[in-house]
C-alpha cells in the first residue's frame, strides 16, 4: 500500500509551513540582537579565545542581515535558520584593514560560511 499523493503534499506544504514559521521566529528572536565572541571552536578542535570579545561581534537584523566586526575590519552579510539552534551565513563582503596579527583575524572570514552555531 503506496502513500496517498494528496497526503504526501499536505505533509510537504506542512512541512514547509512549519519551517518557514521556524525561520520568523528565529527573525523575531535574533532579530536585533548582538553577540560578542566568547570562544571559537574550529572543525579541527583548535579553540581560540579573543584578547577582546568587544573586536569579535555580530549584529542580527531581523530582516535577515548581519553586520560583523572582526578585530579592526567590519563585514556585511546574510543569515537564516538552519535548523534547531542553527545559523547558516552567506557569503559576506568584508573590509581588509591591516589589522594587528592575530590568529581569529585570519580564521573567522576563512570559516565564515561553515559556522553553524
């Protein structure tokens, strides 16, 4: 016994529904929020922690823009939801200031569009 088509639309819209309803509310919640990076956990288990949280920020806009600041460049970009407790960054267009050396300097525009959380 096959899946009736009409119930596997009606599952698919409600599917659909659901998510976008997922993506306003996390617009509503994140939506003019800013966040300070506390620590950085890289796919390869490296951690590295800021020398100030205030250089390392990101804005929401509910609208679906991020605006970065990441030691002495800032950054414009997009974000949305991508599941439970995940974010996924588009691409984004950063200034490059010659910015003191520092390892976060170099990682975080490098990783950018692989941060999930």
């Amino acid at each position: 016994m096959g899946f009736c088509p009409i119930l596997v639309s009606f599952l698919l819209l409600a599917s659909s529904v659901y998510a976008e309803s997922l993506q306003q509310a996390a617009a509503r919640d994140l939506g003019g929020t800013s966040w300070q990076l506390v620590r950085f956990h890289g796919s390869d288990d490296k951690i590295l922690m800021p020398d100030d949280k205030a250089k390392y920020t990101i804005a929401f806009g509910s609208d679906g823009s991020v605006s970065a600041r990441i030691d002495c460049n800032r950054g414009d970009g997009t974000w949305k939801f991508s599941g439970p407790h995940q974010l996924e960054f588009g691409p984004m267009a950063l200034t490059r200031a010659m910015c003191p050396a520092a390892t976060l300097n170099d990682r975080i525009p490098k990783d950018w569009s692989y941060v999930r959380s």
